[in-house]
C-alpha cells in the first residue's frame, strides 16, 4: 500500500473487521485498505454496501470515493453533490488519504 494513512488507522489493519464502534463510512475506508489481502472487486463491493444506505455527508463523500474507483465519474459526481464537496482532482489514494484523515478526526 502506498497510502499515508493515520497510524491509528493504520495500526486496525491487522484485524479481522474494522473496528466496531466506527461508522460506515470509515468501516468502508477500512475495507478499501484492505484490498492488498482480499481481491479489489470484494473490498469495493463490501465498502459499497456498507455505505449505500448510509445518510449524511460522510457516506456521500465516500460512496463518491467508490464510484471514481468504479471509474463512473457521472455516479461520483452526483454522491459529490449529495456530500456538498466539490469533484476531487487528485490520485485515488490521495483522496482516500483525505478521506480517512477528516473521518478519523470526525470519529
């Protein structure tokens, strides 16, 4: 992984399942993480699912995050609007960067 992840987070790697307590949305930036152990086609369907119900501004931010992955730039721009951010222009990973950075804190 060449990601700069907060060690907090980084250090849940080692576990079986994100952190219980956590939200959705960062239990799905968790699952994304994981993809050098599990295949990217199972991380990106698990982190799916756990924010396609999900509310608020956070789920939609990564839901965003997952649809650019997919590479549905029409999808993610549409979860970008329902998290009231604008399009991210940066690497994947520097977005999933940011994403767990401003999670960890909300969290």
């Amino acid at each position: 992984m060449t990601e700069n992840l907060p060690s907090d987070f980084a250090a849940t790697l080692t576990g079986s399942a994100p952190p219980h307590a956590w939200p959705a949305p960062l239990a799905a930036l968790w699952w994304l993480a994981r993809n050098a152990t599990e295949s990217a086609d199972a991380t990106w369907a698990r982190a799916h699912a756990l924010v396609q119900d999900a509310s608020g501004p956070d789920a939609a931010w990564v839901h965003a995050h997952l649809h650019r992955i997919e590479g549905d730039s029409g999808n993610a721009r549409y979860w970008y609007d329902r998290a009231g951010r604008p399009v991210f222009h940066g690497s994947l990973a520097e977005e999933r960067s940011a994403l767990i950075a401003a999670l960890s804190r909300a969290g």
